[in-house]
C-alpha cells in the first residue's frame, strides 16, 4: 500500500507499493523548523480511498505531513505529491486549483470565529461556485444534517461544544466535496460519545464519497478500529502497515505506542 | 559574548528583509483590491468597527487638545496683545498639525492594534490557513477590507478631530478668556489658506492612514502563532506606526513647504 523510507533505518513495513497506486505521495521530504530539524529524507504514500491514520508522539512531525501536503508550508527539499501534482513548486494561485481537492479539518477548528455557522459554511461555496443563495442554504443545510447537526445555523463557534465545532469543521471541510480529506487530531479534546460520533462519520463519509482521508491522531483505540493503514513516527525512523500487522509487531518502540492500556494511563494521568 | 558588527549586520538584514516584505504584502493588497469580488458588506463592517467606535476617543480628544490650545494660545499671545489671533492659532495648529498627526496616532493606538491583534489571533487559531485550504485568499478576505477601511476613516476622524479642536478653542477662548467671538471666527477664517491647508491636512492623513493600514495588516499576517506572538505584533505595531506618523509628518511638512 505504501513505502517509507527515513534516515536509512530499519523499517517494519509492508511491501512497498507502486507509486501509482498513492493518491498522495511525499519523496525524499527535508523539513526544519529553524534549526529544529522535523525531517530528513522522508519518503511516505497514502493510498486512494483509503483511511491512512498517522501516528507519533508530539514534535513528532505529524501535523507537518498535513500541512506539506496542503501547500501551507513548503520543504526544504523533496517533493509532495498530490493527485499527481508537485505542489512544493506551485505559486499561491496556483494552490488554491490543487486545494480544490483538498479538504482540511483543523484540530482547532479553525471556523471564522466572527462568522455564524451558516457563514462559515456557506463561505467557500460564496467564493468559488456560481450558486444561488437558495442552492447555497441547502448546501449548508445538506452538509449540517450530514454531520448530525441542525438548527445551529446562527450560532457563533464560540457558543458551540467541542463535539459540536469539530462536526462543523468537519462539514465545511467536505462541503465542496473535495477527492482528499486531511484531519489533524480530530478527536483530541473529546468526550467518549464525541469521539465515537465522528469516527462513525468520518468511515461514512470515507465510504460513501470514496474520499482518501488522511489523519493525524494520539487516540490509538479509534486509529486500531479505523484505519487501513499505519504511519508510526518513531523519532529518527518509521514504522508502518495495516493495523493488525503493527499489532503483533515485535518492535518494543512499536508495541509500546500501541499498547491501549499505556496510552490509557497516559490520558489518565 | 556578542559581535557588534554582526549584531549591526543582522538586525539590517533583518530590517530590509522586513521593508521587502511589507512592500510584497502592500502589492498583494493592492492587486487584492482591484480584484473582484468587492467586499462592500466587510469593507463597512470594518469602517464601523474600526472608525465608528473611534469617535468618542477622536471627539474626547480633540475636544481637549482645542481647550488646551486655547489656553495656552492665550496666554502666551496676551503677553504680547495679539490675543485676537487665538483662532489663527488654535486654527493653524490643528489643521496643519496636530489634527492628522494626533488622530493618526489616536487611530493607531485603537484601531490599528486592533486590526493586528484580530489578525494575529486569526493566524494563532488557524482561521487563516482554513482560509487557505478552502482556496480563499486571506489578503483578499480578511487584510484588504481592513486596510481600505484604516485609510478611509483617518481623513474622516482627522477632520472630526479639527472640528472638535476648533470648538475647544473656541470655548476657552470666549467661554472663559472672554474673546469677541467675531474676533476669534474672523481670524481663524484668514489664517487658514484654502485649499492648500486643507489640501495638505487631508494629503497627510491619507498618507497616515495607507502607513497604518499596511504596517498593521501586514504585522498581524506575520505575527507568532501564540499569544506572545500576537501581543509583541501588535506593540511592534502601535511603536513602528507610531513612529513610522511622525517621521513622514516631518518629511510631508517639508515638502509641501510649509
């Protein structure tokens, strides 16, 4: 399904796949962040239509993935790319045609906090599509009961919960249908109902729309039940696979990281 | 232990570095403005919150600057029997200084950090990049709007400021120094050259407010994403447009000639 290469180290990986067969894909990537170094000549694929789920403790450089991917920050050296398009060599203009496919859902949200949830839904379609203001409600009102949301149009994101502004994020990530769906720690924060909710979406709208849903996440238990494929940052290496085969890994970094009953205490603690 | 020539080097470097920038950020604004779709309904949601909720601070202020002009006016012209000049002085005080250098400096203090502050915690939670992944421009969403608004109250309130200064010469001038008003109107009247003056009082806010606009959008766009950051973006703001007023100021006056 995919291959990683990082630091020429010892690798539990799966065979590697055809680079044809990745919706996304990130080739010999450098990355610093001044003189903090997050990355050194990654290499990592995600497949089309599949929930590829990456995992990796903080500094890690998980989130750094998805905002390469989005064009938000460019490598110092390597390629990224996505649906078949380099975009560490696209102007800011010519982004914005590639992030038509993409998708985003913050950690935070990241919901225009002066915007009312019918404005910041509505937002994107006002700004690319030639809808009416008729179309654009049910747009908005579509994308607000797929997420099981109603009646909160005229709320700010400041008077909604957590569960509540993350399934808003998530609905105007999706609503103009993009083919590839990041998520940043969609369920960081969130209460055991929460989680469970949008996981049950975020499988839906993987297999209803065949969107390609590429997320970071510390929640080890929804990673395990959701994903087809696992991409462990392991310090100065990575580790990767189909869940049930990270599982019975033998790698004690490996088997630690996915040990519910640790990650557990940790939470706890 | 510290190089002073490199520290000298690198703080230049620094400084050039960030003049390219603002003058990158103030084209892509510029392009931003002339480019559909116009933000009418964000252009006046901005002018209300940035230059309607200045006006008691720019009424208050102006108000009192005018008193004390004419207090101090007066007694320093009684001295020399001119006192029937207060409003000449008041006049050419606030038209040709004062009234667009204070305001700038009003309106730097409360709508200019604002602006910064707004923008950087929009950078701080994100909202920007959310903008980004949904192909929207924040320049053109979200500084654009701001900076056209920054530079079209600063004439307004400047002139608000001039009235509201007149009238406080006004009232200590004759309210409590017991001036003939006609005196006071009378020379007020032909001290002031018009158009130039005015011509050049307005040509200076605008050149104020067009300052103010790109040095607080583009601090805001820059700023750290944390509090610390936005709280140093919006000090370098209210400090480097601050300063950035009174320099052009000095360099307007002696250019015009005045």
């Amino acid at each position: 399904m995919s291959s990683v290469e990082r630091h020429a180290e010892p690798q539990e990986t799966m065979a590697p796949a055809d680079d044809g067969d990745m919706h996304v894909l990130l080739k010999s990537v450098d990355m610093s962040y001044g003189s903090r170094r997050v990355f050194d000549a990654l290499s990592c694929g995600f497949a089309r239509g599949r929930i590829s789920v990456i995992l990796g403790g903080s500094g890690s450089g998980k989130s750094t993935i998805l905002r390469l991917i989005g064009g938000l920050i460019q490598p110092q050296t390597g390629i990224v790319l996505v649906d078949g398009q380099d975009v560490t060599r696209l102007s800011e203009r010519e982004l914005f045609t590639v992030r038509q496919k993409l998708g985003m859902l913050f950690q935070g949200g990241a919901l225009l906090d002066s915007y009312s949830v019918f404005e910041n839904l509505a937002l994107p379609m006002r700004e690319q599509n030639r809808l009416s203001q008729r179309q654009i409600a049910d747009e908005v009102h579509a994308g607000l009961t797929a997420v099981g949301l109603s009646d909160i149009d005229h709320l700010l994101p400041s008077q909604l919960s957590g569960g509540m502004l993350r399934r808003v994020a998530l609905a105007r990530a999706i609503i103009r249908r993009p083919i590839i769906l990041l998520c940043d720690e969609p369920f960081s924060g969130l209460d055991p109902a929460s989680i469970k909710r949008i996981e049950e979406l975020l499988i839906e709208i993987n297999r209803q729309f065949g969107m390609t849903l590429i997320m970071v996440s510390h929640h080890v238990p929804s990673t395990l039940r959701m994903a087809d494929h696992v991409l462990l940052l392991l310090g100065n290496r990575t580790v990767e696979g189909p869940p049930a085969q990270l599982r019975q890994s033998v790698d004690p970094e490996v088997a630690d990281f996915l040990d519910e009953g640790s990650q557990e205490r940790i939470r706890r603690w | 232990m510290v190089n002073p020539i490199g520290e000298v080097g690198y703080r230049s470097l620094r400084f050039v570095r960030q003049l390219g920038g603002m003058a990158v950020f103030a084209t892509a604004m510029l392009r931003a403005a002339l480019t559909p779709p116009l933000r009418v309904t964000l252009f006046v949601r901005e002018m209300q919150k940035l230059g309607v909720l200045s006006l008691l601070i720019i009424c208050v202020s102006g108000l009192t600057v005018g008193m004390v002009l004419g207090l101090q006016g007066y007694h320093t012209l009684v001295r020399f029997g001119a006192a029937r000049s207060l409003g000449a002085v008041v006049g050419l005080s606030l038209i040709r200084e004062l009234g667009p250098v204070l305001t700038a400096l009003l309106v730097t203090g409360r709508a200019g950090s604002a602006a910064t502050a707004e923008i950087g915690a929009m950078v701080a939670t994100e909202q920007l990049d959310g903008l980004r992944m949904l192909s929207i421009d924040p320049v053109h969403l979200v500084a654009t709007p701001k900076a056209l608004a920054l530079i079209s109250i600063m004439p307004l309130l400047s002139a608000l400021f001039i009235v509201c200064g007149l009238f406080g010469g006004y009232l200590v001038g004759v309210g409590m120094m017991h001036l003939d008003p006609g005196s006071y109107l009378t020379s007020l009247r032909s001290a002031i050259d018009y158009p130039s003056d005015i011509t050049c009082s307005v040509f200076k806010s605008l050149v104020f407010g067009v300052l103010l606009a790109i040095i607080a959008t583009y601090r805001g766009f820059t700023s750290a994403p944390t509090s610390e950051g936005v709280s140093a973006s919006t000090t370098a703001t209210v400090v480097i447009a601050s300063v950035t007023v009174l320099m052009f100021d000095f360099i307007i006056t002696a250019l015009w000639g005045v």
